[in-house]
C-alpha cells in the first residue's frame, strides 16, 4: 500500500513527489466541505464584520474622559445563510445529515475566499446546532434554510500557504526585506540552515522595523538547523527544542528589515524566512 502511493498528502517512496494540496475555490468551506457550492447548498448572505475588540482603560482621575492602557483582538464571528435543495424528500433529510456530521469539528479550518479572490482561513466552532435548520417548516421538502453561526477564537483569518523567501548568506550579519502583505501583523519563521560553521555561538534574529530580537545563545555545528519559530514561540536546533533570550519578533504590515546575527568565526547557511499572511 506504501508504494508509489500518496501517504500523509506525499509519496514516501518511488522518488519522494510530494502532491500539492488543492483547495476549494467556493465562497464558504469548513473542513473541505463546501457551504457554497452553488447547486446543492446555496449561500445567500455571509456575515464577516470583523473581530471583537477589548478595550482596557479607565476614567481619568479627577478629570474628564477616559484613558486606554491597551486593546485586545478577542474573537470573531462568521455567520452563513442559505438553503439546501435535493430532488426528493428522502435526499434532503441525508443531505441535512451529511452537514451536521460535516461541521460537527471542534476548532476545523473555516476558508472563507472573498470577492478578491482572497482566501482566508480561519480556526472556527459551529455553535448553533440547536437553531442549524430552525427556519425549517412543513412545507420544506426538497429545501431548507439553513444558519450557520462560527466562532473564532483567534479572531484573525490566515492565508492557507506560506510566503517565503531563500538565500544562501555567509556573512555575521546579513539584513532582508520581509514583506507583510496582509492586514495585520504576522508571526515570521526563519529557519537557517549551516552548511559550515566554525566557532559560532550564538545567534540572534531582529527586526528593525519593530525593534524586537530573540538570541539563541549555544554552539553550532555544520549540519544544523536552528529555527526561530514566532507561530509556535519555541526556537529550536535540530529539531529539539531550545532556552533563549529576548522576544519573538512580528511582522508589521508592510516591509519590515530582519537582521540575523551570528557570533563566530566563519558560517555559510541557507536561511527561509516565511509567513502566512494574516487579516483582520
């Protein structure tokens, strides 16, 4: 079953080709099932405001007005509206069967692709099973409305692929324009890859733009990879996970200037930086 067969979305023998992922052009998919296909289920509105802003503050002491400490993203909600139709009765009430089962995940992948062309995943629950086919009357029996009410409880939609640039450097410090073409800040990955180190000890990520850095203090060997992972906050070497210093550094919208520093003799790497872009 292994050979020459696609395992885990890639063939693991017979040459390694890995098979690309296809994803859904429709309006509205929640874990590969399409709410908006267009001939069996029927999107007419699609509710996408924004999220939810928390904002921390107080009254001005013995003043007027009030001050802002801060502000928080909170969550989302994403509400679909539509109907069902099959041909018979019959059909319907399996076709109604299938969507409970289908968005029945807990924190499933929810892509919502806008008129842009612009698809954007977001980390969403159904929560109103109880009102799914509320509207639902005697009459309905080859059709039925449909409500479907998501929450996010990271309230930003990611793209559903990585934008990434590579470069080989051999230098103790080399400065690279990452792009954040969303619309709100994103969390970078960089990944470097020593093909030859001698003497290196540390190494620290920046960005200038933003002002934050994070260093991984340690010896590096040819052969190792070491990873600053501002998604998953852990910064790793070959693959195990390791202490640092300092703070994961984001992307701003727009160009932000990384700077990778090594500390050592000599090093040549091949460095990726990579992120998905993120929208409010």
């Amino acid at each position: 079953m292994l050979f020459n067969t696609a395992v885990f979305n890639s063939r693991m023998f017979n040459g390694g080709t890995t098979i690309a992922e296809a994803y859904s052009a429709d309006r509205l998919v929640f874990e590969d099932y399409s709410l908006s296909d267009g001939s069996v289920i029927v999107l007419t509105n699609l509710e996408d405001s924004g999220p939810t802003r928390d904002i921390v503050g107080d009254n001005v002491p013995m003043g007027d007005g009030m001050f802002i400490t801060n502000d928080f993203f909170r969550e989302r909600k994403i509400v679909a509206r539509g109907y069902v139709k099959k041909s018979t009765a019959a059909l319907l009430d399996a076709e109604l069967d299938t969507i409970r089962k289908s968005l029945a995940t807990r924190e499933g992948n929810l892509d919502v692709t806008d008129n842009n062309s612009t698809a954007k995943r977001f980390v969403a629950t159904l929560e109103n099973y109880e009102e799914l086919f509320a509207d639902r009357q005697r009459y309905h029996l080859t059709i039925c409305p449909f409500k479907a009410s998501f929450v996010c409880k990271t309230p930003f939609g990611k793209a559903r692929t990585y934008t990434s640039i590579s470069l080989d450097t051999s230098t103790l410090e080399t400065t690279q324009s990452v792009v954040n073409e969303g619309t709100y800040k994103a969390q970078p990955v960089v990944t470097l890859n020593f093909t030859a180190a001698s003497s290196v000890t540390a190494v620290t990520l920046e960005n200038e733009t933003t002002g934050e850095s994070i260093t991984y203090t340690g010896s590096i060997a040819a052969g190792n990879v070491l990873v600053f992972d501002s998604e998953n906050k852990q910064v790793t070497k070959a693959g195990a996970v390791q202490t640092f210093t300092g703070a994961f550094p984001t992307l701003l919208v727009g160009a932000n200037l990384l700077t990778i520093t090594v500390t050592g003799t000599s090093f040549t790497a091949y460095d990726t930086y990579k992120y998905r872009k993120t929208y409010l």
